[in-house]
C-alpha cells in the first residue's frame, strides 16, 4: 500500500483529488494521511468527500474513511469503468476541481466518458468554467485530448446550482506538450457573464477592461447574460498565440466592485504576456498530471512557482515514474517533465 503525507507542499485538497485518480489509474492501493492537517479546517471537507465519492464510483474503487473532518482515508481501486457519470455536490463546490479529478481518473477508459455535474461554476478560489473551455481544453487538445464542455446553468456562491456537461473522448497514448515558445498573439477573447443582476454590472466591467487593454490589444468580449438559482457576475480573459493561451478571470463582489473587476482582469493578463511565460501559473498544475504521462518530454515556462505546481510534482512522482525538472533563467521558471523511458 501506498502511503502519502497529504499535509506536505500545499497540503489542500489538490492533492487528495490528484492521489485518488491516479489510484484508480495505476491500480496502486492508497492511504492518505494526515490530509489538511496544516489548514484553518482540518481534514476533508464536505466537497472533497464528493470528489473522492464521484472517482470511487466511476471506477468500482472502494473507500474508507471518507467523511467530513476525516484525517485519513484509504482508496482502493476497482477495475470499473463507468461512462455516464452524475454527481450533484449539492452547494457551490467547485465544479471545475471536481472535473479535473473525474477527467483524469478516466485516462484509461477505452469508451467516451460522459459528465453531469451540479455545483458551483464560477467560485473563488478555483479556477472559473470558462477557463477549461477558453485554455486547459485547447491545451489538452494539443496533446490529443478532447474534451467538449457546456455550460448548461452557471452557479455562484452561497447558493450554487450550476450544471454541466462534459465528454471526454478514450485518451489513447498521450502527446507530449513543447510550450518553449508561444508564437505570434493572434487576439484576445473573453467572456463576461452576469446572472440575476442589473446590465451597469457588466457595462462597467467591459468599458474598464477595453480601458486598460487598449493600448496593447483589442479584447472581443463577449456578454452571457443567464437565468438561475444564484446571482453573480465575472469576466474570464484569453490571449491566443499561434501556439497556445494564456487566460485570466475576476469575479465580482461588494469588495470587489464591476469596475474594478474589469481593469484588474485585464492588468492580470497584460502583466502574464508581458512576462513572457508560455502557461499561466493557474493552468500549469492543472497540465502536469497530463504531461508526466505522456509518451515523451514536456517542457513549459512559468512566472511563478506556486505551491500548487510544486505539490503537483511531488505527488505525480509518488505514483509515476516521472523526472521533472525546474531551472530559472532570468525572470522564468523552466519546467520539464520526463516519464521513464523517453530521457
């Protein structure tokens, strides 16, 4: 059995959601010990209990411990490969880190995996919908991944009560991702969506973020203007380069108000192309699982080394035979990642 300190790096729930579905990928029996035991709340939260809930059931694994406040839980893998899959988290828990679970512990389904999720679309601290559609999907797709995405109802915080579907296509072998260089920026999109909420909301957002973008680049935005149980508002940015993207996102809130929001998405993305980084710091943990198990070398830059790409690394090395590398050069960090086998 495998056993992992899940209180080392960043010690959240990425790295419970990243253990389970790479069990259920290898096969390797787990225990996760120790799980947030270094955070305000310790232990798993009603949500994570969910996701590891949703990657038991899709691949006929078993599960002990998995209850919320639980320090400890063991996962065994099963040999089922479910392909119609529903999971409701029942609140404003993040659909976005709930997928990248299920999307990855689906690596070896021979058969199109389809997705139901209810729960939160766009929430704070986790990555919007939007930026799966607008830059993890087209990266992955680079690599021989496809995935389709519709957002069917958004869903904010408190209440929730967002829904997509997703389906994911039999992965196959992997292409590795050479991101040294991302070309020439061929434009920005985006996307500013707004639920139960007055129209000055998203005409502020818009004008202050053409506002600060102007001088560089013309942004196409686009307003989605939806109906639902939960009101909110937000704005989710993309710079396309012949090679790959590099998005940003803001969500509005009393301390955070429309026009403010606008100019600091735009700041937020002008400040990642500017530093010349070919992934941006939210998508690079999200990427790695891929890379380290693809058939050949991967390589990226990042501005920044956060502790979520760090903890990536150390729990993708538990379960894989993988080498990453991590060299700075000037104001980038220079990332590699080698399975076993294609040095």
């Amino acid at each position: 059995m495998l056993e992992i300190d899940s209180s080392r790096g960043e010690g959240g729930g990425q790295m419970v959601r990243t253990s389970v579905a790479l069990a259920a990928v290898t096969g390797a029996e787990i225990r996760l010990m120790r799980i947030r035991e270094n955070r305000p709340t310790i232990g798993l939260s009603k949500q994570h209990t969910i996701v590891v809930k949703a990657v038991a059931d899709m691949t006929g694994s078993t599960v002990t411990g998995n209850y919320p406040g639980s320090r400890e839980i063991v996962f065994t893998p099963g040999d089922l490969t479910e392909t119609d899959i529903k999971a409701d988290i029942g609140s404003a828990g993040s659909i976005s880190l709930m997928l990248q679970a299920m999307l990855l512990a689906a690596r070896n389904y021979t058969r199109p995996a389809r997705m139901d999720i209810h729960g939160g679309t766009n929430v704070m601290w986790a990555p919007p919908i939007d930026s799966y559609q607008q830059v993890l999907f087209p990266l992955m797709g680079k690599m021989g991944i496809e995935v389709k995405l519709d957002i069917v109802q958004r869903g904010f915080y408190p209440i929730g009560g967002g829904r997509i579907t997703a389906e994911l296509q039999p992965m196959g072998k992997i292409r590795p991702l050479d991101m040294n260089d991302l070309g020439e920026l061929r434009g920005v999109e985006g996307v500013c969506y707004i639920q139960n909420l007055p129209d000055w909301i998203h005409e502020q957002m818009i004008d202050s973020c053409r506002k600060v973008l102007e001088p560089v680049c013309d942004a196409d935005i686009r307003v989605q203007r939806t109906e639902g149980s939960s009101k909110g508002a937000g704005m989710s940015l993309v710079a396309k380069y012949d090679n790959g993207r590099l998005g940003s996102n803001v969500l509005t809130s009393r301390g955070h108000p429309a026009r403010r929001a606008g100019e600091d998405v735009a700041k937020d993305l002008l400040e990642e192309m500017g530093r010349g980084a070919t992934i941006d710091i939210h998508t690079a943990d999200q990427l790695l699982p891929y890379m380290a198990l693809a058939e050949g070398r991967s390589a990226f830059t990042v501005s920044k080394i956060s502790k979520h790409l760090i903890s990536q690394m150390d729990t993708l090395e538990s379960f894989l035979d993988v080498r990453f590398g991590v060299e700075r050069h000037r104001e980038l960090y220079h990332i590699t990642a080698v399975p076993e086998g294609w040095g």
